[in-house]
C-alpha cells in the first residue's frame, strides 16, 4: 500500500489537516510546526491533538511529519541563532510528545563558512541539546541539493552528523528526490545504485520517509527548486520507480510540489495509480 499526503497548512487546527488530508484521498500529511521563517507557536490544544490522534488511527494513517521551520540552522557561526533552533526543535519536539508516534523533520543547516566538519559538529551538538532517551517522536534530517554551504547535500555528510551524535540512533534520514537528483545521485536512471550507496553508508533502516518532488534542474545542478510531478527533469517514470520500490514499499511519501489543493489532490491519485504494478504510465 502507498503511503501518500502533500504539505498542509496547520492554521484551521491538526484534527482540520486530518480531515483535509482525508478530501485528498491522502494518508499521511507534512505541516510546519509554526511560521517557515521562524516566530511562536501557537497555544497548543490538547483536545485538537487527541482529535487528530483519533483520525490518524481509524484511518490508517502512516506517521505524519512535522517540519520545522526553514530558518533554524544548528551549526550557524551565530550562537544566537544555534540557540534559537535549539530552543525551538526542544519546544516542538515537546509538544509532539502529545502525538506519539510521528516524525519531526530538519534541514541539517549551513555551515556559512566555516567548513564541512565545523558544520557537521555543530549540528552534532545541537542533536544532543534537544533529544531525549524515550522520546516518541523520530528526528529526521533531510537530504539536501548540496546549495551553498548547506550540509547534508551527501550521504557521507548525514552519517557524519549520526557517527557524532550521542543518541544518534535516535535520528532517522528523510529522502527529498528533487534534492537527491540536484545533489549529483542520479535517481533517473541509477535509482536501485542509489539507494544501494544509502544503504551502504546510512542504512536503509534509517530511512523513515520520502518528500516526492521533480525538479525543475538536471541532476547535480545544486539548485534546490521543485517542479510538479512530471514537470521537470526527473519526470513521471522515475518518480513511478520510486514509489513501486520494494525498499521504499510502507513509508510516508510527501508531496512538497508547487500546487494548490485540488493539484495536490491530482498528484496523489496520479502516484497511487502508478505505483500499482503493470499500470501503464
């Protein structure tokens, strides 16, 4: 079974994204957890929790993913803004408590010139600031296109981060397709070497999700800009071989494509319709 959602706004309430999930023939949805760029969360309601928790669990819901908000960044040269991302996954991760089971998902940060290993140390230490022995909900740091002084744009560089984080085993790995191809790993036509060389370095075990964008960029452009499915230079078929693989079979799939609700809606009856072995594309 496909595992499928896209990206919803939180602003009418979590049992509201449920249902709004559910009108999109979705099983699984990604919200931030507050503003993308930053500020407070809104008071947290309990009771519109438990609602969610409810609708999650009649309708077989795969996990759901919380992403924290684009302007965190653990191993920034500021020490106010390391704190800042400390103090804010610390909340949320708090507040996810209230939904066992689900996912917090992170872009590892930028290293702004500092270096790949100053980078990967800080980020590192930031792990260690927020996760807890117990805790429900799994950290996912995300693959990213290799931009700038991004880290995690390689594999070697995610299980760098995991090799010096003290509870690194609580932190798994979400894998962004448009990013992957736009980092160098040629999904499009090497898709089974690619995962091969997760495996090898990371581990399948450690993949817990998958955002599902094409790319408006060929492979390796380092570019980082996300296409609707079909629309760009990844293309139908080898998103198709994505979602029909037998390693990646059971995980939350996310769409994160530029669309509206009803396009959504679309790309979800689309990937679900081909990831159906024998359905033509």
């Amino acid at each position: 079974m496909l595992h499928i959602g896209c990206h919803l706004s939180s602003a009418g309430g979590f049992a509201a994204m449920g249902r709004q999930a559910l009108s999109l023939g979705a099983d699984t949805f990604q919200f931030f957890t507050r503003n993308p760029r930053g500020g407070r969360a809104r008071p947290l309601n309990l009771a519109d929790l438990q609602a969610l928790g409810a609708l999650l669990a009649e309708n077989g819901f795969s996990p759901i993913v919380a992403h924290a908000p684009y302007t965190l960044n653990l191993c920034s040269p500021n020490p106010a803004t390391r704190a800042f991302a400390r103090e804010t996954m610390a909340d949320d991760l708090a507040r996810l408590e209230h939904l066992p089971g689900q996912y917090y998902n992170l872009h590892p940060g930028s290293h702004v010139g500092q270096g790949e290993a100053e980078g990967i140390r800080l980020i590192a230490q930031g792990l260690d600031a927020v996760l807890r022995p117990g805790m429900h909900t799994t950290v996912l740091l995300e693959t990213m296109a290799g931009k700038g002084s991004e880290v995690g744009g390689t594999f070697q560089q995610l299980r760098a981060i995991l090799d010096e984080t003290a509870l690194g085993a609580l932190v798994g790995i979400c894998l962004d397709t448009c990013h992957v191809s736009d980092a160098g790993y040629d999904i499009l036509h090497d898709l089974d070497g690619v995962l091969t060389q997760f495996d090898n370095i990371l581990g399948l075990g450690r993949l817990k999700a998958v955002h599902l964008n094409d790319s408006l960029n060929p492979p390796g452009a380092r570019k980082d800009r996300h296409a609707r499915i079909g629309e760009g230079c990844i293309g139908l078929e080898a998103l198709a071989a994505v979602v029909r693989h037998p390693a990646l079979r059971g995980l939350p799939f996310c769409l994160e494509t530029p669309n509206d609700l009803p396009g959504y809606a679309r790309e979800i009856a689309l990937m679900r319709r081909v990831q159906e072995e024998g359905v033509p594309l």
